[in-house]
C-alpha cells in the first residue's frame, strides 16, 4: 500500500511499520452518510390521485365506475 498525501507523518510510519492502515472512505461512503434531503410535496391538480374522468382505462379495473 502507497502511503498517502493526507496523512500526518507519523500516520505514515504506522502505515510503513505496516501496524495500521487508514479507513478506507471513498464518494461512495461520504454520498451515503449525507443527510437525506426532503421528500418533495406531491404536486398537480390531482395529488397522486389518478383523474379517470376523461379517458378510461384499456384493461378495468374492479374499483372503476361502470358506464
């Protein structure tokens, strides 16, 4: 193992000596201890609801309106 830039010098001994290595933390790990962002609002003029009025469905389904 190559020793590293970041390390303080006596980190670098350590790593020589072969005693200890470093964490191993690449994008990877720092991307997933992020904080989550929010989850956005359901937006449109229906919410998550699906408007059926206007256009039915191919296949019905057992809680569609008969016509």
């Amino acid at each position: 193992m190559s020793t590293r830039q970041d390390l303080a010098w006596w980190q670098k001994l350590l790593v020589a000596l072969k005693l200890w290595r470093p964490p191993h933390r690449t994008l990877h790990h720092e991307v997933r201890d992020m904080e989550r962002p929010p989850v956005p609002r359901v937006t449109g003029a229906y919410g998550n609801r699906v408007d059926l009025g206007k256009r039915r469905r191919i296949v019905p389904q057992s809680g569609d309106p008969r016509t």
